[in-house]
C-alpha cells in the first residue's frame, strides 16, 4: 500500500512531536527570597528602627500641628517618616509602635449573629459598609451591607446573618447645619416592613 520511504516518513513526523512533548522543560532559574522578620511585640527590635530623632513617636502626638512633618533634608531622598502627613502619619506611627489605629482585623466569623446576639461592628462614622461571606467562613459570595446609625441592625439575605453597628465616634455638635432636612428621604428597604415584634 504505501512503499517504504513514504511509511519512514510518516514515522518521522509522526514520532518527532511525540519526542518533543516527552522532553522536560528546562528548569527555571531559581532565586533566593530572603525577608528579616521582625515581630512588633519584640521591644528590643522596634527601639533598633532607624527613626530620625526629629520625628514624634504616636504618644507625643497630641494636636493636628504635630501631624506636620519636618521634611528631608536639602540633598536628602525624603521617607514616609518625614513626608506623611494627617492620617496616613498617625497610621505609619502607630504601626511602628504596633498599634492598628484603624481597627482592620477582621469581624467574628467564628458563629452567625442572631436577632438577639448580633455580630457587633464598631464605627466612628455614621455609617458603615461590612462584607459578609456567611457562616462558615467563605460559604457564599461576599454580600455587602450597609449599617447606619439610624439603621444600626441589618440582615444579610444570603444566609440570615445579622450584624449590628456600635456608635464610637464623637457626639454630635449642632453649629446650625442639620437642623433643617434637604429633602432627601432614605430608601425603604425590606427591614422597614418588619414587623416590631420580630425586630
């Protein structure tokens, strides 16, 4: 059917892609990854940082004005010690210091909160946004809810978790700006026709 110099050329084309996938890939040059590891707990380390000596540590910081930084040097390369300004250097501060001034660990996921044990988030503002993934961990997408001081209770409608928003922040001071209503009305929601009993 097919003479001799046809059937060793099919071999040939045949055989060479085969050959060629059984060969293994070159290795990858490998690169070493080294980190120094530093706990914040360990004193002896954090008192070693190099901190310039007119920068305040976050306990010195007592008014707005000590939030201003003194600014690199003339020749120098400025860092975020002595360039952050406002929050951003309260944070890196505190950080250093090992204190998380934003509170950003994450909430309780070790139990679903009830109508009468919710899961309680602190906020400094009047409203808060909070991601639930249900309980356990992870068994849903990410449902973002919305709590407010006027609306401290919400109910995640995936999986029936109820989260509840603790005020922190500072009172309120009237200076004549929300006494009067622009004529915005909140949305009603599902939670408003509930009935008071089942609050």
């Amino acid at each position: 059917m097919f003479t001799r110099p046809v059937v060793n050329t099919l071999r040939r084309t045949i055989s060479l892609p085969v050959s060629a996938r059984l060969v293994p890939a070159p290795a990858a040059a490998t690169r070493t990854f080294a980190t120094a590891g530093m706990l914040r707990s360990d004193k002896k380390a954090v008192d070693n940082w190099p901190i310039p000596a007119n920068v305040k540590t976050f306990h010195e910081i007592k008014t707005e004005e000590d939030l201003i930084p003194p600014g690199a040097a003339p020749g120098e390369v400025a860092t975020d010690y002595n360039q952050a300004t406002g929050l951003e250097r309260l944070e890196i501060l505190g950080k250093v210091e090992g204190i998380d001034i934003f509170d950003m660990k994450p909430l309780d996921a070790s139990r679903r909160g009830t109508l009468d044990d919710p899961i309680v988030v602190q906020s400094f503002g009047k409203e808060r946004y909070l991601g639930c993934t249900g309980y356990p961990a992870d068994s849903h997408n990410v449902v973002w809810l919305t709590v407010s001081k006027d609306r401290p209770v919400e109910r995640c409608p995936e999986c029936g978790g109820v989260y509840k928003m603790e005020y922190v922040g500072a009172e309120e001071e009237h200076h004549g700006h929300d006494d009067h209503h622009h004529g915005y009305v909140e949305a009603k929601t599902m939670a408003d026709f509930v009935r008071p009993e089942y609050r």
